[in-house]
C-alpha cells in the first residue's frame, strides 16, 4: 500500500517496482538480461558524473537576493539597477581554481566569485575572482598558464619549476602573485573575502551613452585569511572546510552579504589617465586606483538559501561572461573578449546545447527564439511554435529597436597581433601593493615566496628575483634573503 510516508518506488519511467531483488534463474543465479530495472540503474550510476569543469573545478553556491541601495540609472539602463529598493534573485559560485573536484578548499589559490543575476531583461553573470586582477593580459596566455597550475604531464605531479618558470617568463603576473602569496591568498571562508568583477565592462545609459565600470562586491563579514599553519592543520581534518562554512552558515540563518560597488570611467577619463599613467584601462592586470576613481555603492547582494541538491544546482551552474543585458556590454578587455566565447563554449561540451533549460540556469523573465531541438530540449516555453524567422505569423518573437546598442567608435583601429609585452609597466602597481603591507606582513610574503620559489630550476629563480628586484628594492632583497642567496649580485643583474 503506498501513502504519503511511503510512495511508491518506481523507474525512471514511473512505473512501480514490486520487488527490489535481482532477477535469477534461481535462487542462486545467474541474472536474466530482462531485469530491466537493475540495469537501468546500474546505467544511470555509471553516468552519474559529467566532465568536470578545467579550472574552478571544485565550488559551492547559493541562491541569494541583490537590492539596490544606490541610484546608477544616470549611467546604466540595466533593469536590475532601475530603482533604488529594487530586489533580484541571484545564485553565487565559490570555486578554487586549480584543484579537481576532490581538492581540499583551504588550499592557497585564487577564489571564483561568480554570479548569475535572474532579472527581468535576462540572466546577467558577473564571473569573477575574490582578486580585482589576473596574472594574464592575452588571451593566448591564458590555457598555457592554466596547465602550469596544473599537473605536470609525466610526474602527474604540480610543480612549482613549472609555475615559477611561467611567472618569471611573464612579469605581468606580478602583481597577482603578489596579491596570491600575501595573507588574502587563502580565505578563512568563502564568507570572508572580497569578490571583484576584474574585467572592465560597459554601461549603456537610456541616453546611449557608454562609460566604462568595474565591479567590487566587499565582504559584510570582514575579510579574515588563513595562515600556511592553520590551514594545513583545517586540511588535515577537513577537505570541505569552506562549503562547510557556507552551508552551515545559511542553514544557521546566519546569512553572507556583500555591498556592491562600481568604479565609473568616461571615454576622456579613460584617454586622460593612460596619457598620464601609461597605463591601458582595459588591462586585466591592473586596477582603477580609487584615488582617481571612487567606489560608488550601488546595492547588497545576500545569500539567503541553500541549493536543495548539489549536483542539480551547483555542479550544473553554467556562468558566462556573454551573459550580458541591455544596459550593461564588454569592453575592448582582451582577456574579456576571448571570455565571452570561451565560458559559453565549455558549457555546451559540459552541458550541452540546452543547459539554459537547468532550473538553476533558467532565465525567470520569458524567453523567446528560433533556435530549437538538441540533447536534453524540453521545449517549455515554445512547445509548437514556429521555429523560423522572418515570420508573418501573429504572437512570434521581433527584434526590438529600442534594445539595440549605441555604435561602438573603434576610430582608425589597426589589426594586428600587438605584443602585450613590451611597453607596459608590469611593475607599478604591484608595488603599491607591496607598500601598502606592514612589515611583519612583507615578511610573511617573503618567506612564503621563498618557500615556493627554492623549488624551482636556479635560472628560473634568478629571472623571477629579478621582477623582484625591479618592482621593489626591498621585496627582492627580502625574498632573496630568505633564499640564503647573494642579493648585491642580483640586484645588479636585474638593473643591468
Ligand atoms: P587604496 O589604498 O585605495 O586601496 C587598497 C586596496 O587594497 C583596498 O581595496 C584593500 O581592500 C586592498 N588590499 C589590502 N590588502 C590586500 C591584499 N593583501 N591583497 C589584495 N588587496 C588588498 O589603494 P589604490 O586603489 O591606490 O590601490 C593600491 C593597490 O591596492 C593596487 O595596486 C592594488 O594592488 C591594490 N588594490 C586596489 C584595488 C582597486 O580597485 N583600486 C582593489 C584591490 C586591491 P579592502 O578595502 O577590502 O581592505
């Protein structure tokens, strides 16, 4: 008899199962071929895991609501910011980088901060790092770099001759190592850190007019960090410390927050700050210092609810950064740019070309198109509609002028492959970094480093001493002396 209690168990076609036994000729065996439920079962098991993801493989969400607290609608038309009281469902997704699916979270890593807002105009996903820079300002850098942090192809093992012989052959990761081996480079919790859009992005006013914009989500909690110790001892007892942390927290009710801000820059602005700084806004490895542009609040983001199913919700999160919506555009960003088309593309390997129809990913405003079938289609939302455009029939989807986008001015923009190497100041800012720590925090920087780096070849680590050396006299001559090496020869071989 099944109740309420009890239902009935049944296939994944729905129909009841009598006895959960395995079919035998027999009571010893063996088991006949036509016990069909057995097999669909040991088939559903056997495909139960999905490729994981390259990078940011091991992650934790939840759902959360985004209100609005400060009015941007001057420079954005973006539905989610239309007004001041204005609440947007959204899910987060915390990730370690380099680790598998099974690596521990407290490890010393770069964090993903990754949002999909559910609003009215469509999904928009922010995906970004707890880091407001990344080690790479070309594209082409950025799967070499990728493998370095992984394993190495003979050992199986990670290497850090790899990663420092990467680093050391591109300066421009500098200032991100420097951020990654200072005390923000492992987060007490997921809950205690800072998320940054790092990219520059458009806004797109009701006017048409376009600035540029950068993305700061700061912690409400505080920011805490973990020493090499203390996360080695967390480690030994829990490899789940931050989805712990997380999900423990929200089931509390004590729920996360983060106040959003936005950095603003005008195309003068933007022309302005390069001729006096040399320095590129649409570099990724650099910052908008606040001095020059303010951090405006624009709204809270909480996370208030915990996924009821890992996998469904988590695992099959798909984040991209050309999900974008009227009101808010790329900006010329290389690194962004190869994102757009690389973060859509590994979902429809991960996924599939329907993975927009997951609950977690579905848009909540109407969608309407032409595109159509595929793997996994479950035509909610168009069932027999046409699947043809230009139309003549009546209640089928139009474009519509009024969303269109203001021409972008590229003025004579010459193509070409232009080295991202050479005349840029890879230095700068990674040293305002270093100034801004106190003494006892440059010498955990520096012993940390030293740590790492002895493990590498000596000629990598004289290439990398000498970043060192040319960023900050006294970061290299730290790390050097933590090396046991002769800095006097270093120094002068980084300034010859
Ligand atoms: P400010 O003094 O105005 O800001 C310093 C920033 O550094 C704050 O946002 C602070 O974050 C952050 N910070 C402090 N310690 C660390 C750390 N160990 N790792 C990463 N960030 C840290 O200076 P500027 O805007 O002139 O920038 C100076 C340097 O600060 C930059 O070169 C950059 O390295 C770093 N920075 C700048 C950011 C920006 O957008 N301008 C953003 C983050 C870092 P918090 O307020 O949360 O404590």
């Amino acid at each position: 008899m099944s109740d309420e209690k009890h239902p009935n168990l049944t296939t994944a076609d729905g129909a009841p199962i009598g006895r959960q036994h395995a079919l035998t000729a027999g009571p010893r065996g063996p088991v006949l071929l036509q016990d069909v439920a057995l097999l669909e079962q040991m088939q559903h098991f056997n495909r139960e895991r999905i490729p994981e993801r390259v990078v940011h493989a091991k992650g934790s969400g939840a759902y959360g609501t985004f209100t609005v607290t400060g009015d941007i609608t001057r420079w954005t038309k973006a539905d989610i910011f239309s007004e001041v009281g204005k609440q947007t469902a959204c899910f987060l997704r915390f990730s370690t980088v380099a680790g598998e699916r099974g690596a521990a979270d407290a490890e010393r890593d770069v964090r993903g901060f990754a949002v999909k807002f559910y609003t009215n105009e469509g999904n928009w996903d922010l995906v970004g790092n707890n880091t407001p820079v990344f080690f790479v300002r070309d594209p082409y850098k950025f799967q070499n770099f990728i493998h370095t942090q992984k394993r190495e192809p003979r050992s199986n093992l990670r290497s850090d001759d790899m990663q420092w012989d990467f680093w050391s052959m591109c300066p421009e990761s500098l200032h991100q190592v420097t951020i990654l081996f200072s005390d923000r480079g492992i987060p007490a919790t997921y809950r205690h850190m800072n998320g940054y859009g790092s990219h520059t992005y458009s806004f797109i006013n009701r006017e048409g007019e376009r600035v540029w914009c950068k993305f700061h989500f700061k912690t409400n909690q505080g920011i805490r960090c973990l020493s090499d110790e203390q996360a080695g001892a967390i480690i030994a007892r829990d490899r789940e410390s931050h989805q712990r942390d997380l999900f423990t927290a929200i089931e509390r009710g004590e729920y996360p927050s983060w106040t959003l801000k936005v950095q603003i820059m005008t195309q003068e602005q933007a022309d302005e700050w390069s001729a006096r700084t040399g320095w590129n806004p649409f570099d990724l490895t650099k910052v908008w210092p606040h001095g020059d542009f303010p951090l405006i609040e624009v709204g809270v983001l909480e996370l208030n609810r915990n996924p009821e199913n890992y996998f469904a919700e988590v695992e099959q999160a798909a984040f991209k950064p050309s999900a974008m919506v009227p009101g808010i555009g790329p900006s010329p960003d290389k690194m962004l740019q190869a994102r757009l088309m690389s973060y859509a593309d590994t979902h429809l390997h991960r996924l599939g070309v329907n993975h927009h129809q997951i609950p977690v990913n579905r848009p909540r405003c109407p969608v309407m198109h032409y595109m159509r079938d595929g793997q996994g289609a479950t035509a909610e939302g168009y069932g027999g509609s046409p699947n043809y455009w230009p139309n003549s029939l009546d209640g089928t989807p139009q474009p519509n002028e009024e969303y269109s986008d203001p021409a972008w001015d590229l003025g004579r923009a010459i193509v070409d492959r232009y080295d991202s190497t050479v005349d840029h100041d890879d230095y700068t800012q990674a040293k305002n970094l270093f100034r801004l720590l106190d003494e006892d925090h440059r010498d955990r920087l520096a012993t940390r480093i030293a740590g790492v780096l002895s493990n590498a070849r000596q000629e990598v680590q004289m290439r990398q001493l000498c970043h060192f050396f040319r960023c900050d006299e006294e970061y290299g001559s730290r790390v050097a002396q933590k090396m046991g090496l002769d800095e006097g020869a270093i120094r002068q071989h980084a300034h010859a």
